[in-house]
C-alpha cells in the first residue's frame, strides 16, 4: 500500500497540491454553509411547530388537553371509548427573562437604593420580540369523564387516580361517569 501512495505523491507535483489543498478547502467551507442552509430550515419548522401548540385561548387548552386525555383513557384496559370535558380557570400567563439591576446610593447620610428592570428581547428575522422564560397554563378546575367502564369501581377508582396525577387535580374535583347504553 506504500508504493501505491509514493506513486500518487510523486504524480502530483507542489504546484498542483496546493491547489488540492485549497479545492478541498474551499469543498469543506461550501459543505458547512449547506449544513447552516438544511438546519436553519428544520429549526425554522421547529420553532414554528412549538409556538403553534402555545395559545393565549384557554378553551383551545383546554380542548386539546379533553382529545389527549380522552386518547389516553380510552387506551386503558376496561375503560372503553370515553369522552372528558375540563374546566380551566384563568388565562396562559407568560413570564419574560429580565436584567435586573440595583444601585446603592449614599446621599446625605442615608442610602437611596435604586432598582431597574428591563426585559429581554431577542431578534429574529429582523423582528424584536421579549424572551419568554415560562409558560404558565391555566389551573384545570374540574374534569369529567364518561365512559363505558365508568359503572364499575374499580375502574372508576384507577381513572381518577390517573387524571388526578396526570392533571394535578384532586380527586374530589374528578367526576367519572358511565355512559348510557
């Protein structure tokens, strides 16, 4: 295998490897910006996916959580096809990142303390929009949920500890009832 590479270097002269060496160079810095091109595009549709599943609607919530949470029942043993209903009390309430800063003043023997507070923005696309620390979804108040297991006891006890859990609703806010046959 040595002779084989002595016989390649040797075919291509000084002149031409750093030519090689600046091909290959400029190969490697074009296959980067086509990565940046490909990853920008799928955090694009990323970000996008995320911001559409937040919404300010807490019936839209609310609606969402009744499908998911409705899948999820129907799938336990014993349980049957179901349907939930909730009841979200408040809004979403966003909280942003903020730089706070305090100053220490002593004017005329006493200490004046100052506080400052800026919120955080962040820039994409040219648009200036606040960073959003947290997201905090409305307390869910009340839930209800027939089912055609929901005469029998026991599965009526395993649900409401489910969706007790699940929620962090108490079970004394949890209602489960059987569908009329």
């Amino acid at each position: 295998m040595m002779p084989e590479l002595k016989k390649i270097g040797s075919l291509i002269k000084k002149e031409q490897r750093y030519k090689l060496v600046f091909l290959i160079g400029i190969l490697g810095i074009g296959l980067i910006f086509l990565s940046d091109m490909f990853s920008s595009d799928k955090e694009k549709e990323q970000t996008s996916s995320s911001e559409s599943t937040v919404s300010d609607d807490p019936d839209e919530y609310a609606r969402k959580m009744e499908k998911k949470l409705s899948k999820i029942l129907g799938s336990v043993n014993g349980v049957g096809s179901c349907e939930v209903m909730l009841t979200v009390g408040g809004t979403t309430e966003y909280v942003y990142a903020e730089n706070i800063s305090r100053s220490t003043d002593l004017k005329d023997g006493a200490n004046e303390e100052t506080y400052k507070n800026e919120i955080v923005f962040k820039e994409e696309g040219g648009e200036k929009e606040a960073l959003v620390k947290k997201v905090i979804r409305p307390q869910i108040s009340g839930v209800i949920i027939v089912c055609d297991g929901g005469g029998d006891v026991k599965i009526k006890e395993r649900v409401i500890k489910a969706v007790s859990r699940l929620l962090d609703v108490p079970s004394d806010k949890i209602c489960v009832e059987c569908r009329n046959q």
